[in-house]
C-alpha cells in the first residue's frame, strides 16, 4: 500500500514536469484555434485524475485492511536483498555491453555480453555457454548483416 | 459483390508460395515464443520487425500476425505440461490441463486444445471475414471527431478491463500517451518534451518502448523467478488422440467457446485472457459435474483453449476495420502497420484489399498449418520446455538489442530501451498493465491528430466531441464503462467490508 502512495507521488511529480514542458511550448494560435497546449493539459488533466483515483483505491484499501484488523498486505513480496542485487548486475552488464557495442562491435560484444551471463545463469557448464554464444552471435551476424541487409557494427573487427 | 471479389482475391494473395512460407514461419514462431518463458507475444513482435525490414508489408504481416495466433496454441503445452502458463490467456488451461497430465492423460489435453484451437481460431476468421466489410462501410463516414472518440472509448475500456486496478490502468494509459507526445508536434514544427536531445526529436520509436517494456521487463522478471520456481516437466505418452468420450464431453465446451471467444475478443481490452476465464467459469457453471474441475476436466481444456483462439482473431476486427486495436499484442500489429506506411481503417479495404484479404485468408492456412504442427509434430516443441532458460533469456536480451539497434544504430536508443526495460520490471512489481501504455503510444499521435483536426474544423469548439449522434453514442458508451467500473469496484469494496463485519 505504501508503494502505491509512492506511485502517486511520482505521478503527481511527472504531470507537474510536463505542465512545466508544456508551458514552454510557444503558443502559435495560427496553426490550431486552441493552439499546441491544449492536447498535453488534456494529458496533464489525466495524470491528476489517475493519481487522486489511485489515492482513493488506496484509501479504500487500507479501510478495508483496518476494519478487518488484518495488516494491509502487499500484493508481491519484496525481492530477496540477494535477487535484487543480482538484477541490478545484469541491468548494469546490459549498460556496459550497450557502451561496447560501438567500439567493440556487434560480434566482440555480444560474445562477452552472452558468455558472461550465461556463466551466472547456468553456471558449471562452460562448453555449452560458450559454443552456445559463439554460434548465436556468429549467426546472427551473417544472418543480418549478408541476408537481411540490416547493417551491424564491426568495431575491432573492421580489418 | 466487388467484397467476394476481394475475398477470392486474397487467397491467391496468401496462397502464393512466398506467403505461405511466411505463414509458415510465423506460426512456428508463435508456437516456439509460446512454449518459450521470458517472451511473450508482444515482445516477440517487436523483435521480428527488424527481420522484416527486406519484405514486403503483405508478407511481413502474414508473418508478424502468424506470430501472434500461434502464441496462443504454444501457451497450452507449457500449461499442460509443466502447469506454468507460457502466456497469460492460458492460465485456464493450467488447471485442468496439468491435472489431466498428472492422470496421464497429457496427450488427450494437448490433443483438445489443438482441435479447440483450430476451431475457434477458424470460426473466428470466418466471422471476421463475414463482420469487415458491414463495419468498414459504417466506419467510412468517420471524421476526426468519431475517431478520437472512438480511441478514447477503446483506451478506456483497456484500462478499465486490464490489470487489477482501473486507477492504475488509467495512469498507465496516460503516460503512454505523455510518452506518444515526444518529439516534433507534426502541426506547428515545434519540438517538444526532448530535453534538448537531438536523437528525441523524432520522437520515442514504439519499437523501443515495446521490446523495452516487453522483452526486458520480462526477461527480468523471469530471471528472478528462476530463483523462485523449479517445474518438473511431465513427460508425453502416448498418441494425442481423444476417445470417443473426450469428443462428446468437448464438443459443446468448443461450441461455446468459440463464440465467447470472439466476441470477447471483438472488444477492446477484454481479450483472449479474459475469453479463457469466462469460457471457463461457463463451462464449470453447465457442467453436470461442476465437482471434477480443477481435477482434470476435458472441458476444462476445451472450452478455454478455444475461447483465446476464438478472441485472438476477433481482437483483428477493431484493427483492421476501424484501425483501433484492443491489446497490446495487436496494438504492435498496428505499429507495425505504421512502420510500413499503411494505416489500418476502413479505407484500407479499399485502397489494398489485396494486403487485408491476403492478411485474414492467411490465417485459415495458418490455422491448418498450426494443427498440423501442433498434433503431429509436438514431441518436438515439448523438447523446448528441456532448453535452460539460463542461456535462453540473455538470448532474448542479445534479440532485443538488436532489434532496437537495427532501427537507427543509435547507442542513446539501447540505453532508453533499457529504461523502459526497467520501468517494465518495476510496472510489474507494482502491479501496472503495461498493455495500455503500449496501446496509447501507438495510438496517441493519431489520437492528437484527430483531436486537433477536430478542433479546426469545429473552429476550437469541443462541442464536435457529442456534435453527432456517433459521437454521442461513443460518449455514452465510454461514460457507462467508467461508471460500471466506479460500481464494480465500489460494490467489490462493499461487499468486503461487510463480510468482515459480518
């Protein structure tokens, strides 16, 4: 319950931002009579009424936990501090294989990127992670690149 | 006349052997990303569009719509055997399906939903065929004013039907429609809500915010739970015949479940989860024996597996007819459209009749292929539920980064993909439906334009919005949605409340 109040708040931050962008917008009235502003407040609009109908839900929600005397449960449990910490590599991994894939090309990059995680999600089996990256990435590459004439990066491989 | 015409046309459109190939390669697809964890039909669209850059738009759609028709026959066999859903439309099939593998009889279930498949699915088509070419004539005297009412009418009703919460749904509509509104406004030139960046000036890709959402999100998500879950995969026996017992028990429950399915299907944000959960409740509330669901009950299997087939096709109605989709899966259909230059809606019928009518005869052929791939051949696809997800789900990640890299080989698009990637995982966390958002991005620059249209030609009164009596129909229809939904969940609360005083 408490992260939907995180929700709203958010929410609320995110409408006053983009009335703020809004309001940045030169207003030509030549182009439309209600000019370039008036769809992003009808968006704005929205935003407030989805956050004040969230608070609402969550109000009702937590009444309903406080007559029953039950403590207002949430509706996931919280990933283990071990599982969020394990997202957290791969999402910072993905950063750093997005930085490569220029400099390091297609091919260098997704073979680390794969081998690397493959070794953290099936662990001990070195041989199949590794062939398995090698022939997908390999393929891929031959597969965009010569049949479906979709150009992807060389980078080191550029000879 | 000229309509049957058409008809007959489009089969010598789908029929054509490059077609057929494509066809064929779609509902492999559909059926693999089906059995597959970690990807969904949506994300599996998104990420086919790169291979389609080279095709034709024909092809390319009878492809990405193979994809996503025979994700819900591939939903059933992870259902069935291992009791995991590979999609959300075949948690129904769960129940009883992986019941009546546990008694052995797995082959029988994966047989019913196959057959229960290719019948609804068909009927579907047949009723789609019937259904486009009344409403396309009726959609043709739409203006500006009809259409934006009539897409925000289907965005209410997507989030008012999607997810737990109407008030998260809504939010989560929203800032679809705030991230639809990035990039140059198309009627003044101004550049908008870029933050200065140059690569924002176009705009955000829906491709980005799809495989972001979609594939990231998911395969995030999967990541996590394979620390939480470990399935035992129930292994297939026997031959995937039904008795002469299974087929009468089924053949009511396929009956009926076709026609829920494309009904439910026809409206916008009910959908083939929803078809699968009321084709179900049905089943269990006219079964003689409502005491053996949930034990391994063919009806059980039948019914479901057929309403989300049934809803898969009818959900092609509102896209093809009215160029308004009713989920998420087909909302990417639509951008895909886009991507080609082609905007779905009754005029389409008219200027390429060859691409729709190739497009919707595609399916049958589509269908029999399913059946064929589905029956015979599935001790093949069962194999895939043995492929570690440990070094399927990177797999996934390396597709999406290329899909998102082959748009514009642009580095700052990978990073905001991973943003949406997250915001994906965290929507799900929080319990947000991500298939609104998707809807509202690929809607909301032909909602803004219809809007501003609108106020040109109403000289900036919104009077035009309840000026006709479509319009007025549309805002009565969308206003009974949303009180609806204020009643059911205010009488939900009610009742809870009660019961605990009580």
């Amino acid at each position: 319950m408490r992260r939907d109040y995180v929700i709203v708040l958010c929410t609320i931050a995110l409408a006053v931002g983009y009335l703020y962008e809004t309001l940045q917008i030169p207003s030509l009235d030549t182009v439309d009579p209600l000019g370039p502003r008036a769809y992003p407040y009808l968006i704005f609009a929205g935003l407030i009424v989805s956050a004040i109908w969230l608070s609402l839900e969550t109000l009702q929600k937590k009444k309903a936990a406080s007559r029953s005397n039950v403590p207002a449960q949430e509706t996931d449990a919280e990933p283990e501090g071990r599982h969020g910490r394990m997202l957290a590599a791969v999402v910072v991994w993905l950063g750093l294989y997005y930085a490569a894939i220029v400099p390091l090309g297609f091919v260098v990059s997704s073979f680390v990127f794969l081998v690397g995680l493959t070794a953290c999600f099936n662990p001990g089996k070195w041989v199949a992670n590794v062939l398995t990256s090698f022939i997908f990435v390999v393929g891929f590459y031959f597969l965009f690149t010569s049949v479906l004439g979709v150009p992807l990066t060389k980078g080191v491989l550029d000879f | 006349m000229d309509a049957f015409v058409h008809v007959l046309d489009g089969f010598s459109v789908s029929l054509q052997p490059g077609n057929l190939w494509y066809t064929f390669v779609g509902v492999l697809m559909g059926t693999v990303i089906g059995v597959l964890p970690g990807i969904g039909p949506s994300a599996a669209m998104a990420l086919l569009i790169p291979f389609c850059y080279d095709l034709n738009a024909t092809s390319a759609l009878i492809m990405m719509a193979g994809v996503y028709y025979g994700a819900q026959y591939g939903g059933a066999i992870t259902s069935i055997l291992i009791n995991t859903p590979g999609e959300s439309s075949s948690v129904m099939t769960a129940i009883d399906g992986y019941q009546m593998a546990r008694k052995g009889r797995a082959g029988a279930a994966l047989a019913v939903s196959a057959w229960g498949s290719f019948i609804g699915g068909t009927v579907g088509i047949v009723a789609l065929t019937l259904l486009a070419v009344p409403l396309t004539k009726a959609a043709l005297g739409f203006g500006p004013a009809e259409y934006f009412m009539l897409m925000l009418v289907a965005l209410t009703a997507v989030f008012t039907l999607t997810g737990t919460s109407p008030a998260k749904g809504m939010l989560s509509t929203m800032l679809g429609l705030t991230i639809a509104t990035v990039g140059t406004d198309l009627q003044s030139g101004q550049i908008r809500y870029a933050f200065g960046l140059p690569d924002l000036q176009e705009g955000i890709d829906f491709i980005i915010v799809v495989i972001g959402m979609f594939a990231i999100g998911e395969v995030l998500s999967a990541l996590e739970d394979k620390f939480y879950k470990k399935s035992d995969i129930i292994r297939l026996k026997g031959k995937l015949m039904l008795t002469r017992e299974e087929w009468r028990r089924s053949a009511k429950p396929i009956a009926r479940g076709s026609l829920i399915g494309f009904l439910v299907g026809v409206l916008p944000g009910a959908g083939a989860t929803i078809a699968s959960i009321m084709s179900y409740s049905v089943e269990k509330n006219s079964s003689k024996h409502p005491e053996e669901f949930g034990k391994g009950a063919i009806e059980g299997v039948a019914g479901p597996e057929t309403a989300n087939n049934g809803a898969s096709t009818g959900s092609m109605v509102p896209l093809l007819t009215l160029g308004v989709p009713g989920s998420g899966s087909t909302a990417v259909l639509l951008g895909a459209f886009i991507m080609f230059g082609i905007q779905p809606g009754p005029l389409l019928f008219q200027t390429r009749p060859d691409l729709v009518w190739g497009l919707v005869n595609s399916m049958y052929v589509g269908n029999v292929m399913l059946l064929l791939l589905n029956l015979p051949l599935i001790f093949i696809f069962v194999r895939l539920l043995y492929i570690p997800t440990g070094i399927l789900l990177p797999i996934v990640l390396v597709l999406s980064t290329i899909g998102v890299f082959a748009i514009n080989n642009n580095v700052l698009e990978l990073y905001l993909c991973l943003f949406f990637g997250i915001a994906g995982y965290v929507f799900r966390k929080v319990d947000i439906p991500l298939a609104p958002l998707v809807l509202a991005v690929v809607l909301g620059g032909i909602m803004e334009q219809s809007f501003r249209q609108a106020m040109t030609i109403s000289s900036g009164s919104l009077s035009i919005f309840v000026g006709s009596t479509l319009t007025i129909g549309l805002a009565v229809i969308g206003v009974g949605i949303l009180c609806f939904t204020f009643y059911g969940t205010l009488s939900r609360r009610k009742r809870i409340a009660n019961a605990d005083d009580n």
